[in-house]
C-alpha cells in the first residue's frame, strides 16, 4: 500500500507525462485535490511538492500550481531522488529504562547510514495506534516498525499494510493467522530459564504476578514457559499462587496503591509463597513495596525475579532479572524493513535468547511460613 500523497503524485505525473496537462497548464489546487482525493491539505502539498522537487511543475505564489517546461527531463532528475535513504517510522507503546531506551538507540545507531527514523508512542491504547499509523502514512513513510497495542486483536490498519504488502516488522508481539514478520525475545525460553533459577535456589512455591492486560504474545509465551519449567522439574503449578489483577498501563498514584494492596492480600493469603516472578519491572518495583509494607525483606524473606530492570541503580541495589537483547531485536528489525523496502517479502518469525543477570532480589529458600505481620 503506497503512502496516500504518493498515490496523488503518480496520478498528476501521469496526466502530465500523458499530456492531459502540457507545458504551461496550470494543475487543479490544492482545495480541488484535496476535495478530489479525500485527503488533507498537507498530504496534497506534500504530492505537489515532490513533482516540484523532480521538475514536473513549478508553483507561482498567489496564482497556483503549472507544468513545467522541463518536465520531460524530470525522470533523470527523479533516479537522482530515489537514491535518498528511505524514512521509516518507529511505533512504540512506550519506552523508559528497563525497556525500550536501548531499542530505540540500536535502531539510531544501525540507522546512521541506511535510513532516517521518525519515532511515535500510543500508550497501548488501539484507537491512538490507529491514528499514528495513519498519520505516518501520509507523511510518506516507506515502512514501519512497530510494537501492537494489543496482540489478541490486530488493527484495522496494520491488516491494510499486511494486505498491501507494506514493508512492515512487528517487535514484541505476533498475530494468529496474520503473515507479518516479527522480531521478539524467545518468552517462552526465557521464562523458562527464570523459574529454572528459582528451582535451583530451592523455591517451588512460586507466585506469578501477570499484569491486567495480559492479551499480548510476550505475555502468553511467558505463562507457557513457566508452565512447562514445572512440567519439565515435575512440580505441581498451583494457580492459586497466581495474581493476574495488576493493572499497570497508565500507572497512576493511586493504581499503584492499589496494586500494591492487590499484591500486599495476595501474599497475606498466601503465605507459603517464598518467591515472586513478576513478569513485568513495573510490576517487580510494586511487588518490593508490598513486600517491605508487609515487613518482609527482599530478598531474605522473599525473593523478586523478574523481565527487564534499568541499569543498576546509584545504590548498587538490582533485581535479578531477564535481560532482552534490545540491541539485536532493534538491528534485526531493521535488517527486515530494509530487506522488504528492496523488494523481499519473506516471512519471518524471529525469536531472539535472552540473558538472565542475577541480582540482589533472590537468594535461596530460607524463609519460615508466615514470619510477617498481618
């Protein structure tokens, strides 16, 4: 699917290359076209601009918008142009420290000589994906990397871009049924060798705490992977150690005290749980507070694992957790996008390992049932 101001460009190069509007005829306005096309103002400026820049037409200020003497050379002229690096657009639902920032400086680093990037957040929200999406495409992007708002239902948009064969890379997630390439960090494997940690410190009652809005694949893969660490060590999975009622998008002061309460009766209610896998950091950072708000230390009374964690902090303080490799997954997604814009159009479905970095929020299992106060 070509960008919307594209496809008014090639229809005005067409009328004039096949003389509808000779040498010296003026093209219809702006305000036609806009009309015509059912396209804003600034896509129409953008077409004009481009046959402008490749000497189709030239425009007099206040009178409008004529073909070019010379644009029977204009061709020459546009195989100049089309050696310019091409413009990608980069969506995101969000980025800081523990996920994120390294991905968008990998994309900027392996971008220096290849392509430009322009970046855009939707906040997990699908109506503002939508709109993004959109947005970019008028712009005149000439293809997209981008993390899904949701997994279990894909835009209207992102199904246009499949259909039409827009160069496009998905990061983090997946769609059933859906032939887009996507590039994510092997969940399921990683998962995997979480619990294996927390196996190997001696803990087997292990609370699993899974965010609200968990319709994502790197969500889905990660349950699959602990339920297969137990399958594979022979433990029972006891679900009632699970919470899945944490709501973190638009974390705000008081959905966070509201999670930690949700986490702090959990535990209460729990009490034999010795270690948390939280599968997100926000979730790890509201999981300690809970923990220190019930008396419990971590990790001596209970111990924290899990994905992502900024840097380890100016009081040398750090969660053990699962490192993705944000670099690889930034530069492989790009290696696609580019391979698409040239033409290949190989599916791909690209699983990067990840690392896990022990920290100082697990020990082994040496806790007494219910040393806390309730």
């Amino acid at each position: 699917m070509k960008p919307l101001y594209l496809q008014i460009y090639e229809s005005l190069k067409q009328d004039i290359t096949s003389a509808k509007y000779k040498v010296g005829d003026q093209v219809p306005s702006e305000k036609e076209l806009s009309m015509y096309f059912h396209v804003s103002s600034i896509t129409v400026k953008k077409a004009l601009e481009k046959l402008a820049n490749e000497g189709f037409v030239y425009r007099k200020r206040g009178k409008g918008t004529f073909v070019s003497e010379n644009a029977t050379e204009a061709e020459l002229v546009k195989q100049d142009l089309t050696r310019k690096k091409p413009l990608f657009g980069l969506v995101l639902t969000t980025f800081d420290e523990s996920f994120g920032n390294d991905l968008i400086a990998s994309l900027e680093e392996a971008s220096q000589d290849t392509c430009f990037i322009i970046l855009k957040r939707t906040l997990s929200i699908p109506n503002r994906e939508d709109e993004v999406i959109r947005e970019l495409l008028e712009y005149g992007i000439d293809g997209l990397i981008i993390v899904p708002a949701k997994a279990e239902h894909y835009s209207m948009e992102i199904l246009k871009m499949v259909v039409n064969k827009f160069p496009l890379v998905l990061i983090d997630r997946s769609f059933k049924r859906l032939a887009a390439t996507s590039v994510s960090t092997d969940n399921e494997q990683a998962a995997k060798m979480g619990m294996n940690h927390l196996f190997d410190l001696g803990h087997e009652n292990i609370g699993v705490l899974i965010p609200k809005d968990n319709d994502t694949t790197a969500i889905y893969d990660r349950i699959k992977g602990i339920v297969e660490a137990f399958a594979e060590k022979e433990v029972i999975v006891n679900r009632e150690y699970w919470c899945s009622d944490i709501k973190i998008p638009y974390l705000t002061h008081e959905n966070a005290k509201k999670a930690i309460e949700n986490i702090k009766n959990h535990i209460r209610e729990n009490q034999e749980i010795t270690a948390l896998f939280a599968l997100e950091y926000n979730i790890a950072m509201l999981a300690k507070t809970a923990a220190e708000q019930l008396n419990l230390k971590v990790p001596e009374d209970i111990s924290i694992l899990c994905f992502d964690s900024p840097p380890r902090n100016i009081l040398g303080w750090n969660f053990t957790h699962i490192e993705q490799d944000e670099q690889a997954i930034g530069q492989l997604a790009l290696n696609k996008l580019i391979e698409m814009q040239n033409g290949h159009t190989i599916i791909d479905d690209i699983r990067v390992p990840a690392m896990l970095v022990k920290g100082d929020s697990t020990i082994k299992n040496r806790r007494l049932v219910g040393n806390f106060e309730r």
